[in-house]
C-alpha cells in the first residue's frame, strides 16, 4: 500500500530509542494481546499477510500515533470483526456491561503451540518454472497497489540483480486478502546503494530484497 504504513527508505521520524534491559512486554495488556494474536493464527482464522493488509487500512494519523501493540490491539479487533468472532458493538461496550456467550472452551497454551509448530510453511512443494535465474539483471516494477504489497516504495523501478533464488512460495498480494495462494519462485536481489539513494551513497554497500516474479521484469 502506498501511505505511511510503508515507512521503508524514509526518514524525519527522529531518533530510535533503545532501552537498556528493555522488557519483553511493558504493560501486561501488551502480552495478552500478544497470546489473542497468536491463537487466533492458531484457530487459522487470519494469517501474516491478512494481518499486514488490515494494519494498513489503519487511519495514518492513527497507526503514527500508536505503539507497535497499539497496532496490533486494533488490528486483532477488525480481524475478529471481520471473521465474525464478535461484533463491533460488543467491542466498544464496556467490560462490566456485556452479555457474554461462551461459544468454546479456551485454547489452552499447549494447544497453541502445537497448532503453531504444525502449521503449514510460506514454502510451496510446486513445480513452477522460474521466470529468473542467479545473475539476470532485473528491475522492480513500478507497482503502486491499492492493497498488501511487499514490494518497497523506495526499490520500485530499481535495477537489480538476482542474487539466489529461495524456490516456490506463497504471494502473499493475494494471499492478505484470502484470494489464493498463487504460488511462484521467491528470490534475494541485490541492489546498488547508489541505485537506490543516489551518488551521495556508499559505493560499496548493497541492500538485498526478498522478490517475487510478479514484482520483477528483465532489464
């Protein structure tokens, strides 16, 4: 998605902080909004690239504003409203006021262990031939989608070159919203610093992306 969701290449956020012996969780919320997220990639009723799409829909003056699981506080509300897990209504009415349906018994956390380790890998066991093989020149498309992309605003339209080819994966355009997994050949691609930023970059550095074949054509 083109908006500031993509924040890859920019700059004028200010300084990083970094904390010493930073905890894992700052507030106990965080963590229980960790484990929703984690069991409900356990039910299968989302997956990683849904989860990226629907965070980008989020308001940017919002998704700026908020903390990182902030984003993920509304990004599992709008899923479980979308799946039809609760309703927006039940959502914003407060805790002591709701009228509470216990549909299932809760997962316990073995439960969600076991459903993480055998869930299925982005790596695809398809016989699809390559459009691309180690050392072809490419460029990035210029792909400005409406939805999930994983192409980098700053790499589009970029030469490039293939660096290794990873084998067959899921798409994951289609794959955020649920339309199939239209499998094809992941690849690394080098890019020049200088390609990307200009003269004034590093000659000798070089920034390698993870593309797929629909984002890529010969030069």
């Amino acid at each position: 998605m083109d908006g500031v969701h993509d924040m890859g290449g920019m700059d004028g956020f200010g300084p990083i902080p970094i904390e010493e012996d930073e905890p894992v969780f700052h507030a106990p919320w965080e963590g229980r909004v960790w484990a929703m997220n984690m069991a409900l990639a356990a039910l299968g009723k989302w997956n990683i690239d849904a989860g990226r799409n629907i965070m980008e829909q989020m308001d940017p003056v919002r998704y700026l504003s908020s903390s990182y699981y902030q984003r993920w506080l509304y990004r599992t509300e709008d899923i479980l409203v979308e799946r039809g897990m609760v309703g927006r209504e039940e959502i914003e009415t407060p805790p002591e006021q709701r009228k509470l349906e216990k549909l299932a018994d809760p997962l316990s956390h073995e439960e969600i262990v076991t459903r993480q380790r055998a869930g299925k890998s982005a790596r695809l066991d398809e016989d699809i031939p390559a459009q691309f093989k180690a050392g072809d020149q490419v460029r990035a498309r210029n792909i400005h989608s409406r939805g999930h992309i994983r192409l980098p605003r700053y790499a589009r339209g970029k030469a490039g070159v293939i660096d290794r080819d990873y084998g067959v994966f899921i798409f994951p355009d289609t794959h955020a919203v649920f339309a199939g997994t239209k499998p094809q050949h992941l690849y690394s691609v080098r890019f020049a610093a200088r390609e990307l930023w200009g003269e004034e970059a590093s000659a000798r550095d070089k920034v390698y992306l993870d593309m797929w074949d629909d984002y890529l054509e010969a030069c």
